[in-house]
C-alpha cells in the first residue's frame, strides 16, 4: 500500500509540473521565501520535501527498548533507534583527484537546497557538484559556506545564539536556496561534523534553472531587498484594520471578530494586561473558525512563541512584546466566506483585552488553497527515564507543515551544566512513511543552535526567547518557521521529536504546530481547556509535585 501511494503521488508531481512554463530560479525562490501568501497554497510546482543529516545510522528499526532506562558509567549514547552519534556520518567515500570526499547528500532529477544548519567546523573543504558537472560550483571552507558572509548576508546566513556566545559554540545556518535541473552531490573533504542540509525535491520534467555564482552576483540587489523584508519589513502587511479595544474577559468569558467579506488575514494582534501576565499568556486562549470549521486552538503566548514568559520574539511570523503586552501573528490565513476569531479567558483572573485586532486583505481563493491551523498541548511532569519518541501532531489530510514552536521547564540540578533535555531528534514521517524521510541530529540543531547554549536569539527563521533551562533548571522556549523548507504532504503527516535527557529527569513540554490543510483535515491533538487552567510553572518544585505523565503520544 505504501509503494502504491508513493507512486500515485509521483504521478501526481508528474503531470503538475509538465505545465509549470516559468522555471524555477534562485530569484524565484528568493521572492518566494517572503511572499507569506505562498505557504497557503499547495506547491505549483509541487515538490517533497526532504533531508540529509548526520543522525546515528544506529537508528534503523523502531523498537522501543531501545529506550529503556539502562544505568550507565559514562557518557550515556543510546543504542539502536535512540542512538546518538548524530556526527562523523556520510552516504559513501570516494576518490577524486587523490583526495577523499565524503559524501553528505546526493540527489537525481530536479531539486533545490533550502536550508542548511551546521556546527562550528572549519576543517576541510564542502564541495558542490550540480548537475553532474566534475568541478564544483562551490567549493568552501564549511563555516565560510554556512553561517558565514560569503555567499549571502544576514538573514540568509547567521550563527545562533548571539555574539556573546564563542562562534565554536554556535549553530551555523544558510538559507541560500541552490536551485538545480539535473542532480546535485555535497561532498566534505575532511570529516564531517554534525550537519542538515534540507532540500526540494521536484517531480521529473519540472524545469529548474541550476544555480551558479554568476546567478548569486546578479541576484545581489534581490537578496539586500529579501533581507530587509524579513528584518525591518517585516511588519509591513496589506489589509484593512479592524479590530476592539479596552475588553475586561472574566473567567469563562469570550470576545470575538466576525469577518464576513471573503480575504484572507495578513496580520492577527493580541494586547493582553493582567495582574498575572504569564498566567494570562498560557490562559487566554485563541480559537478561529473558518468557513465553519475550527482550525486553530492555541494559547496566546504560544503563539507569540514565548509561551508564558516575558520576553521579546521577533521572528518573520510572530512577534511579541512584553514592555506592551503585545502578540502578533503574521500566518496568511485565507478564508472563503467568514472567519470567525475569539479569545477565551480560561483562567481565574480577569484579563484585559487592551487591544484585539486583524488585518483582512483579498485573497483570490482557488482549487491550491489551503486553511491555517495551529494545534497545541502540553505534558506536565513527563518522565523521560525511558526514552520515546514524542508526537508534536498527525494530521490526516493534505497540506503543508510550517512550523513549531516548544516550551521546556527542566528539573534537572545537576552541577556542571549536565542538565540537557534536547538530545532527542525530530522525525518527520510523509504520507505513511515506515522510516522518517527527514530525521533530525538534535532538538536544539532543529531550531537553528548548538550544544544547548542559553543564550537569547532572534532570526526571521528561528528564535529562542529565554534559554535558561539549557544549562541548569528553568524554563526555555525555541520557535521554527519553515518557508522554503516546509514539509508538504498529500495524505498525511507525522512530526515527532525524540525525549531524550542524559540524565533521565522530569520536565514540562508543551509544543504547538502551525500548518496548512485542506478542509477536513483532521489533526490528533484536541484542545485541552484543563491545560491552560493550570498555573504556569515558575520553579522545579512546581513541576515535580505534579502526578508524572508518561513521555509518548504514540
């Protein structure tokens, strides 16, 4: 059944493409990667999503002992599917020129890079071959090539965490799309590192103009326009405002926007006061009905992607403000009749609903529109002595997968920053996959940083508004939006990620996923009105003294 499916699909892809008349080129791309509107559609092209990474080649068949608790003397691995190597991985050797060449990733057919992450590694060369051509069309020092300025400027390139954080400790991140028509082959001369290189892989016949740097240099004034979109003009949407001010909610109480002329929501504000502001942030909880069918159940602070801390967010999709309380949204979120948007105050205090508005522009709904959703739980005291792998959502349907955003209290006071929680991997399985087509090298590589730092960071891609749960007992929170490397899927999609902590201590974990879907599509997490009326978790003892949850959804 699986092979029929995937065929079917292919066949799909197929005839797709063989009408597409523009080609895709990295100027397409670019302007692709900050036109919102693009993610509410299925792909045209349409293409699957995919990935290659350094993950423990270990991890071969599901088998869930592999997780269980064994004492260990030393630094603890994992074995089999929970196996934790996650470097020095490569698809083959090979001999060129009397040098060895690793090789990281390697596609036929049509295709496009479209986002890189790395760890600090300066040694050796990643080399480049396009189209089968024997010279590459890069070759570069790996921290030159990603998180560095040679090939694009910031956004496109960055290091994460901040400046504060030693370059050596820093996630490298290239989001330079490297469109190609035949095939393209990353070697590493030297050994590899950890590292995820995503990409697009497009149905036979689709046309792709190959990337070269003649390209990249004509594209230069593209690329400063892109970056100032994403950074300074982000803020910037079409639409008409309208909105209400000054509402007080008492508990169990809801306001709502009725938006009866056909468009689509360019942006989505949320001012909140309360005398518990964090509280206020998990308990207010935003609902929005499209066309009769609710799709979106999420807190306000999830949202943000701050969870319930005060902090600043400041991504291409979200945004938030603690110095006003303010929450924004920037998902385009199309509708073909009316929208219905509300806000429940869950919680036991009255909430002030200082401001509470959206921006409605037209939108030319057709046979590729797809509705926005977000989903979101969370698991109090989860026990994670045994490893699994934790179900962030499955969605039954087709669409596109676009984003994810955690919220972590850790509970581990161990000295000497032994306290980690994010060794688990992401796994992302399509349309029925037996093994995951995308499998991840760490929580913490999936959002953009390295080696659990703590520090504060902000990109239009990836954002870790507090962090103080990585190095010792606290909260954290990590946001990823996927642009050009969303995940679409045409029947379903599963997204996991690994709970794996060292040293096997409780935690809170909370995780909301935002994605596209056609009508009907169903996703397993149901909204849970007694998870956002618990109060929020501000020390250990508040995590630990509640009744243990077990660590899978499965």
């Amino acid at each position: 059944m699986k092979r029929i499916l995937a065929l079917s699909f292919l066949a799909v892809l197929r005839a797709a493409s063989v009408f597409a008349s523009e080609p895709i080129t990295l100027e397409s791309l670019l302007e692709e990667m900050v036109d919102r509107s693009e993610l509410t559609r299925i792909g045209d092209p349409p293409y699957v999503a995919k990935a290659a990474t350094s993950y423990d080649r270990q991890s071969k068949v599901n088998n869930p002992a592999d997780g269980l608790y064994v004492e260990k003397n030393g630094r603890d691995w994992g074995k089999g599917w929970f196996a934790n190597r996650d470097f020095d991985q490569y698809l083959r050797k090979e001999k060129i020129d009397g040098r060895t060449e690793h090789v990281l990733m390697e596609d036929e057919g049509p295709g496009a890079i479209v986002r890189w992450w790395a760890t600090a590694n300066n040694r050796g060369l990643i080399r480049i071959y396009l189209d089968g051509a024997a010279e590459p069309v890069i070759a570069m020092k790996p921290a030159e090539l990603v998180g560095g300025d040679r090939l694009a400027p910031y956004p496109l390139s960055f290091r994460a965490s901040d400046d504060r954080t030693n370059p050596n400790w820093r996630g490298h991140d290239l989001y330079l799309p490297i469109p190609y028509q035949k095939s393209c082959k990353v070697t590493w001369e030297g050994t590899p590192a950890y590292y995820q290189i995503g990409y697009r892989k497009y149905a036979p016949g689709t046309k792709v103009e190959t990337f070269t740097l003649d390209q990249l240099e004509a594209c230069k004034k593209t690329m400063e326009r892109v970056a100032r979109r994403l950074t300074v003009g982000s803020t910037a949407v079409r639409g008409k405002t309208t909105g209400r001010s000054d509402i007080v909610l008492r508990p169990e109480e809801s306001t709502s926007l009725r938006l009866s002329k056909p468009g689509a929501i360019t942006k989505l504000l949320v001012r909140l006061g309360a005398k518990d502001y964090r509280q206020a942030l998990r308990s207010t909880v935003l609902t929005i009905t499209f066309d009769g069918e609710r799709t979106v159940w999420i807190p306000v602070g999830a949202l943000g992607g701050v969870g319930y801390s005060e902090e600043n967010n400041d991504t291409f999709f979200a945004k938030a403000d603690p110095a006003t309380g303010t929450i924004r949204s920037y998902y385009v979120m199309p509708f073909r009749t009316v929208a219905v948007v509300t806000l429940t105050n869950f919680g036991q205090q009255n909430v002030a609903i200082e401001r509470f508005e959206t921006t409605v522009d037209d939108y030319a709904w057709d046979e590729r529109s797809l509705y926005f959703h977000a989903t979101w739980f969370e698991l109090r005291n989860i026990s994670t002595q045994n490893r699994s792998d934790l179900n962030l959502v499955t969605v039954r349907g087709a669409g596109r997968y676009v984003g994810t955003s955690i919220t972590i209290f850790n509970t581990c006071t161990l000295p000497n920053n032994q306290t980690w929680w994010g060794e688990g991997d992401d796994k992302v399985y399509v349309d029925g996959e037996a093994f995951p087509s995308i499998f991840g090298t760490g929580t913490e590589d999936y959002f953009g940083y390295a080696y659990c730092r703590p520090q504060r960071f902000h990109t239009p891609f990836v954002s870790q508004p507090r962090g103080e749960g990585n190095k010792k007992w606290g909260y954290s929170n990590n946001n990823r939006h996927h642009v050009l490397d969303d995940i679409p899927f045409t029947t379903s999609v599963q997204f996991d990620m690994e709970i794996w902590h060292p040293f096997r201590k409780n935690m809170n974990y909370a995780a909301a996923a935002f994605f596209y879907a056609r009508r009907g599509a169903e996703a397993n997490i149901v909204p849970s009105v007694e998870s956002v009326r618990h109060k929020v978790a501000l020390h250990r003892d508040e995590v630990i003294a509640v009744q243990p949850a077990v660590g899978s959804r499965q």
